[in-house]
C-alpha cells in the first residue's frame, strides 16, 4: 500500500502533519516519523496508522540518511515535514537525495492529478500557487494551519535504530532566554517601539500575569539581537495563532502580520494612530506605551 509520511522533531507539529496528510490521501497510509517518544505516542492515537520511533542519536539530522533509505523502498507518494529551521534543512537534504522538488513554508495544499500549494512570497505581499511534477510530492508545512484530529484507535510504533551522527553535540548553551510562542495562548510582543532592551521586562511582566510568552518583531532581535531569532514572529519567523496576541510598538508591516493573522484578538498599543497594525487589531490603544503599560500592569496588579 502506498504511503504519505509525516516527518517532524516537534510533537505538536506532528499532529498537524498528521492532518495534513490525511485531508490529501486518496486511500494512502498516513506513517508518522517522530525524534521525540512523546511525539510517537501522540502520533500513534491522532490518526498515524503506523508509527516509527527515531530517539536514537543526539540530534534529528542524524536520521536523513536513514529516511532517505526508507524512502527508497517505501516509495511515499507525499513527505511532509515541519517548517523549522531544523525541518527545512533535512527536508533539503532528503529532497536533493530523492531527485525531487520541495516546497517550503506551505500555507494550503490541494490534490486533484498532482499536487497543488499555495505559499506567500515577498514577504507577505503575493501568494504563489505551484504545482509539483515530481515525486514523491515534499513540502515543508507552515505551523498552525490545522488542528490535531481527534483521538482515536492506536497504531503500532515501531522503535527503529540506523542513527548516523556526522556531527555530535558536545553542549548546548542558552544565551538568552527562549519563548514557546508556537504553544502559547497569550503572546505579547515586544516592537522597535520599546525604547530599551531591559524595558523588555515590562513586556515580560505583562506576559507572566496572563500566562503567555514573550515573542519580538524581526528587528528586535536581528537588528538590535535583543532577543534570540528564534522568538521573532512573521511571515520569515514564527507563524503564530495564539487566543491573544498584544503587540506593544509594533508598526505592523505586512510581514509581522503574516505572522499572527490568525490571532484569534489582537491588541495593539502604539503612539501612531496610523500604524498599520490598528487595521488587523481587534483592540487598539494609541499612545505612548510607557504611560499604558505601567497602568495596565498597576490595574492587573502585576
Ligand atoms: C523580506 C522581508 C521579510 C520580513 N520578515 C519579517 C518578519 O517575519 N517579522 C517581522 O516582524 N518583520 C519582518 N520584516 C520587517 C518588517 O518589514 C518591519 O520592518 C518590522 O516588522 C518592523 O518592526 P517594528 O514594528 O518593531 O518596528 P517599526 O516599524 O519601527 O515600528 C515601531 C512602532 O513603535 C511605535 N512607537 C515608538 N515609540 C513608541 C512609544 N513610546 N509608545 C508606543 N508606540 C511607540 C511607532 O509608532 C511604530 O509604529 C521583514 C522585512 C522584509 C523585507
């Protein structure tokens, strides 16, 4: 029986795979690859008909040659993977060893003949629609597009060994503090409009109070590197769908609003009373964030 796999290190984002894969399956059995013994086991119950368990090994990318193997028996007629920067890097390395296209930061994905995605390109302004001729169809999927499906029979996981580590890790050391935006139910995020990098602590305030994460616009954190990259949202950073998402500064450029469109409320303080990012808000505030924010924290009683 042909087969769609699902391929993500992240137990989240395999479940939305999982639900990728079966809204383009013409009667194919939807494999899911997890690096995590959580991600196997939520797989295994969320509509996987079969698991495979890859926990050997350091890291995630010591399994591409592995994969790439399978792949080669397996004949999948789809390979979806996660849109990290870690997914994307061995979505490359297996499309360039299977001879086949890939499309990555996919937003919609249709089956007629062939496969047909939709992805937003210049920075948020267009979508380009394309079609895939060669297979097996690969794409990198952005987050948040789908939901889990529900709970239902469990699929075998099979625990699989073939690890092969080019490059070990020694250590792993944090230099800042990360956020897990992509699970959060509340992000407040922190614009070039915050006058200071220790004034970040009043975004992280407001954060702590309402059970969120703090989550930064693209300059914050590669101009200014006052947060990790990987905590900067939009259309080349984190897609996010919190149920809230407080921008703070925030002018709101297409790119950042690619990112948390699907917010389902968003508030937004700026002094601009034509910033952009009042058109997508849900809740505006105009004025200077250093007279709301410490009222709001006041009134919270954070
Ligand atoms: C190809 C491409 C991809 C990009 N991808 C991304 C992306 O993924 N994510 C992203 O975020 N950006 C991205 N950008 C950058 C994007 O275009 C904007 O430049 C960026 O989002 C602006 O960040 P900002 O809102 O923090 O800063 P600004 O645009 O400078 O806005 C700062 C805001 O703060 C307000 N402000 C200033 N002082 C105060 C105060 N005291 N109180 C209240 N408000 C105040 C100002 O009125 C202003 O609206 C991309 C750009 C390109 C070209």
């Amino acid at each position: 029986m042909s087969e769609i796999w699902a391929v993500s290190e992240q137990a989240g984002t395999i479940l939305e795979l999982i639900a990728h894969a079966k809204g383009i399956s013409q009667g194919e059995k939807i494999v899911a690859f997890s690096f995590t013994q959580d991600g196997a086991q939520a797989a295994s119950t969320h509509g996987a008909e079969h698991v495979y368990e890859m926990t050997e090994g350091s890291r995630p990318e010591a399994w591409v040659n592995k994969i790439i193997e399978m792949a080669k028996v397996a004949e999948p007629v789809a390979i979806l993977c996660g849109n990290t920067r870690r997914a994307k890097e061995m979505a490359a390395r297996i499309a360039a060893a299977l001879d086949t296209g890939l499309v990555t930061e996919c937003a919609k994905m249709e089956r007629g003949e062939g496969f047909v995605t939709e992805r937003y390109i210049y920075g948020g302004l267009c979508v380009s629609t394309e079609e895939m001729k060669s297979v097996p169809f690969m794409a990198t999927m952005s987050a948040k597009l789908l939901e889990a499906l529900p709970e239902g029979s469990v699929a075998p996981i099979e625990k699989i060994t073939g690890a092969e580590e080019a490059c070990r890790v020694i250590e792993l050391r944090s230099h800042k503090t990360t956020s897990n935006l992509s699970a959060a139910n509340v992000v407040v995020c922190v614009g070039r409009g915050v006058a200071q990098e220790k004034d970040i602590e009043l975004a992280q305030r407001l954060a702590k109070k309402l059970g969120g994460e703090v989550g930064c616009t693209r300059p914050v954190a590669e101009d200014l590197n006052w947060m990790l990259e990987e905590n900067y949202i939009g259309i080349s950073g984190k897609i996010i769908k919190p149920i809230v998402y407080i921008g703070i500064g925030v002018s709101g450029q297409i790119q950042h609003v690619s990112g948390i469109r699907d917010s389902k409320i968003i508030i937004a303080i700026d002094k601009n009373e034509n910033a952009p990012i009042f058109e997508a808000a849900d809740y505006g505030l105009v004025g200077d964030l250093y007279e709301i924010l410490p009222a709001l924290l006041t009134a919270l009683g954070a």
